[in-house]
C-alpha cells in the first residue's frame, strides 16, 4: 500500500550520523541502525576520494577553457591496445536486454513499468527524480517490496495497482545520483553523505541478498561520470559493499551511462575499471549533448544549432555511437541504445502517428548500427521496440558483432560541420522546456510531459547550455537578430508573461516565479552552475523541525 503515514523527527542510534529529514514509521524501516552504520562506512572510506575527483572536475574544465581539448589518454594506451582482455560475462537476467523501460521510484511508475512488458526496467533516483527526502526514502522502500513482490498501490479514485502474475515482470536496475550530488538530509560526521553512495548503498544493504535468492542480482547504472578514476571509485565501492554483507565479489553489476564528452575518450579504461562488475555501456545521448556544450561553452566554434537539430545522424553523435558499440563489443558486453522520449498523443491521430514513427526509425536505426537492447520512456513504446529488435535481433544481443570496420579518431568525437541555424522559435522553445522542467522539479516531480515527451533534468540542461552559448558567442538568429543578455531576458519574460495569461489564478500556485529567477542567471553568457539539479536542491530541501534545534 502507499505511504499515508505520518513523518515525524528520527533520531539516529548510530555514532556520527544524523538524520534531518522527517521519517514514517515505513521509512524507518529502512533507515535502521544496521543500514545507517553500512552507509556510513562507505562515506568515511569513500567520500575523500570522490571529492577529490570533483575537484579534478573543475581543474579540468579550467584547462578546457585554456584549449587544452581532449584526447585518449597516452597513459592508459596499454588497455586500449590489448586486444585480450574481456569483462564479464553477462549476470543472471541481463543476457537479454533488448528493451528498457526507464522512469522515477514513484510507487504506481514502479508497478507499471514492471509490468510493462520491457525486458528490464531501470529506476531511477537521478535525472527523472527530483531528490526531495520523501522522493528519495519512499522510492527505497518502494524498491524493497517490488523486489520481494509485495508491492501494491491504491489510486485516489480507488483504482488498484498490483504486479502482473505470469512471471514476466521486468528486471529491476537501480540508478543513483550522480558523484556530484549530496544527500544534506543525512549528516556523516557533521557533512552531507554523497548522494550516490546513499542510493546505492541503502538499496545495496537491503535487497542485494533477497534478490540472489530470486535468481537476479544487484545490478546498477551508473550516471554522469567523467573519467575511468570515477569508475574506479564505483569499483572499490562494489567489492566493499560486497565484503561487508559476505556476497562474493563480482555479484554486482554496472551499466554505465556514457552521457559526458569527456568519458567518451575513456570508454575502454572505464569498462576495464569495472571490468570484474560490467554489464555495458549506454549512450545516454541527451546528457551527451548537454555535456558537450558545457564542456566546450567558451569556444565559438562548437556552437550549436536548434536542439531538433542536433540529431543522432550528425557527425559527432554518430562517431560517438560507432565507437561505443564497436568498445563494448570487443570487451564482451551490450551496447545499449538511448532514449525514445516520445509519449502517446491521444487526441491527435495524425500527430501521434508521426511520432510513433519517429521511435520506429530510431530504433530501427539503433538495431541495425549493432546495439543490444534500447530505452523507452512510455510503457506504450515497449512494443514498438520490441517488433524493431525482434526482427533485426531474434538472437538476445548482438556482442558477436565487433564492427572492427570503425575507425573513430579524437576528431570525430568532436566533429561539428553540419549545417544548422539558431532560431527565434528555437531560443522560446529551450526557454519554455527549462520554465516547464524547472517548475516542476521544485514541486518535486522530475519527469515531466512537455511537448508529447517524457522530460528529465537533461534536456532542461540542454535547453539552459545552449541558451548561455548562443548569449556568450553572440550568435545571430536565421533571422538576423545577435543574440545577446538583455534579448535572452527579454524574451523570457514574455515566455513568462505567457504562462501567466494560460494559468490564470492558478498560476500563483505555481513555481514558475522561483523558476525564472533561478533560470535567468544561467541563460546570459555569464554566471553557469555546473548542474541545474545542485543549482535548485536547496530549495527541495526539508529539515525536520526538532533537527533544527
């Protein structure tokens, strides 16, 4: 059943750590001293080292600005150039991935994308979360009865949601926030645990045990990482993780999302970090965008154009996809395919049509390019999937197919002459999408339907990058207008201005004003957090009332 308990001050047993975020009765269940004492651990052995490789981050960035552009790294030619080495094989349940279903811990998404009919399903506590306490918390016990199929949930209007009986239920993968976020409702020695290890750690300490006995494992995907030494640190985490609760080493496994310009250099020393835990690598193409215009933001000539016109096709995503697979393949693991977005369109029959085959072509175009499996966002678009990858895959994945045709060279991955324009319509529409995504998320919702597409936090994060890099380079529109500051301003107004006119009384309820003044400071070419999420997570943040005494 849901969660209607009331929350109230929990007061930690454990030495050194303190939880300030209100907790149900359920919840309780699990924040118990054992699993808090095992969070703990982690951060105090871990928590230096990520921090540490945040740092790198921004001195990184530093020489990125300098133009000290990437390349693959001559230190660790040795793996590239070894053609011997494999990882593992594949765990129980992930032979066959062929379609993916993706979407928040909310605990009706849950249910439905379990019985959704996708092969597996990938849960999330990043991008399609915002990480509100509740969020977070009930997403954990949300996982734990889905795990032990025990979970239920009871609409409003008293519709009942239970888990499909005929043994077709999806395998569950977990997905934590990313190195950069921090859970600041639980203290470690007076400092905010690391939102990853809190995820992954308490999911790990609960489930990992029961779901071996079901015949699964505890399998992840892993976000946002930038070099082959964040892998790393995934990697010690596991075979700690693994020895403290006495499961044998190699029992987890990581699918990591290659979503940054910068890990894309790296793809062969990332598996190889993870090699004993790997189950793969994703394009997770959209946060692939994103990264590539944050990374490169003060050069002019990786400006790019319209968002809808940064397709698969162009040259650095398609270089960036051919040698993802042709990576994975030779190391013996699946090369997942990214996102269809798409969500149905019940009153337009035409429009819906048009759409449906949009995901059609992309996936075909994914099945035949040699991926393994690909990711929907609706649980209508599993079989349109499905009929895609049956037919061009009837094996369960295609690793036989090493593409040792593919040669793809540091320029490629950075290759940017395609023909595109910037337009006026292009500027409201990221405006309009970062508005929407924003307000959202500081309701706590961070899966958003926008536009007839299932919205995460990255395609916020493109709309705001290119907004500040179209107002940094001064570009000028198809229609001739420089965009600059004071024009981005402008036009965000009356974006706003619009949606006071569409919502009304109702617009006052809303979050669109702390939206707009947090999106108007990174879409003038000047100031630019790193993450919209860290940008906003403050404001999300709910300390209990005894825990600020």
């Amino acid at each position: 059943m849901a969660t209607t308990q009331e929350a109230s001050f929990f007061k930690s047993t454990v030495p050194g750590v303190a939880v300030l975020g209100a907790v149900t009765p359920t919840q309780a269940e699990i924040l118990t001293p054992e699993a808090l004492q095992f969070i703990a651990t982690l951060q105090r052995i871990f928590n230096p080292t990520r921090k540490a490789l945040m740092e790198r981050r921004v001195f990184r960035q530093q020489e990125l600005d300098r133009g000290v552009l990437p390349d693959f790294l001559p230190e660790t030619a040795y793996i590239r150039n070894d053609p011997n080495w494999r990882a593992a094989a594949p765990a129980p349940g992930l032979q066959d991935r062929r379609v993916e279903i993706t979407g928040p811990v909310d605990r009706k998404m849950v249910i439905n994308a379990l019985n959704s009919g996708a092969y597996t399903f990938m849960a999330d506590f990043e991008d399609s979360s915002a990480p509100t306490w509740e969020n977070m918390i009930s997403g954990q016990v949300n996982l734990r009865d889905a795990i032990r199929e025990t979970i239920t949930f009871t609409n409003p209007n008293g519709k009942k949601y239970t888990l499909r009986q005929d043994g077709k239920i999806a395998v569950l993968l977990v997905r934590p926030r990313g190195w950069h976020m921090v859970e600041k409702h639980v203290l470690v020695d007076g400092e905010p645990m690391s939102a990853s290890m809190f995820d992954f750690g308490l999911y790990f300490y609960h489930n990992a045990k029961e779901l071996i006995k079901r015949g699964k494992g505890p399998y992840f995907y892993l976000p946002k990482m930038e070099s082959h030494l964040e892998a790393r640190l995934w990697n010690d985490i596991f075979n700690v993780a693994q020895d403290m609760i006495r499961i044998p080493r190699g029992t987890i496994r990581g699918t990591v999302l290659i979503e940054t310009i910068m890990a894309a250099f790296e793809m062969d020393e990332i598996i190889y970090e993870l090699r004993d835990h790997s189950s793969g690598l994703n394009c997770g193409r959209w946060d692939y965008i994103f990264s590539f215009i944050k990374r490169f933001r003060q050069h002019p000539q990786f400006v790019l154009p319209d968002r809808s016109q940064v397709t698969m096709t162009v040259p650095f995503m398609d270089a960036y996809v051919r040698l993802l697979i042709q990576t994975c393949h030779k190391r013996g693991v699946h090369a997942m395919g990214g996102m269809a977005a798409q969500i149905p369109i019940k009153d337009n029959v035409e429009a819906n049509n048009a759409a449906m085959t949009k995901v059609r072509n992309d996936k075909l175009r994914e099945a035949k390019a040699g991926h393994d499996g690909t990711w929907v966002a609706h649980p209508a678009l599993v079989q349109i999937a499905l009929d895609i990858f049956d037919k061009e895959m009837p094996q369960p994945n295609q690793i036989h197919i090493r593409r040792d045709d593919v040669r793809v060279t540091r320029n490629d991955l950075m290759d940017v002459a395609f023909s595109g324009t910037v337009t006026e319509e292009g500027i409201r529409d990221n405006l309009r999408v970062g508005l929407g995504y924003m307000e959202a998320w500081l309701r706590g919702v961070g899966c958003v339907p926008l536009n007839n597409m299932m919205e995460d936090a990255a395609t916020a994060e493109i709309s705001r990058s290119q907004l500040w890099q179209w107002a940094r380079h001064n570009t000028k529109t198809a229609e001739g207008k420089v965009v600059t500051a004071q024009y981005m301003l402008q036009l965000l107004d009356e974006e706003i201005e619009k949606l006071k006119q569409q919502l009304g009384a109702k617009y006052a309820a809303s979050k669109y004003d702390a939206a707009k003044e947090a999106f108007a400071t990174n879409i003038t070419g000047e100031k630019y957090d790193e993450f919209l999420t860290t940008l906003l997570y403050d404001d999300i943040v709910t300390i209990a009332t005894e825990a600020k005494l």
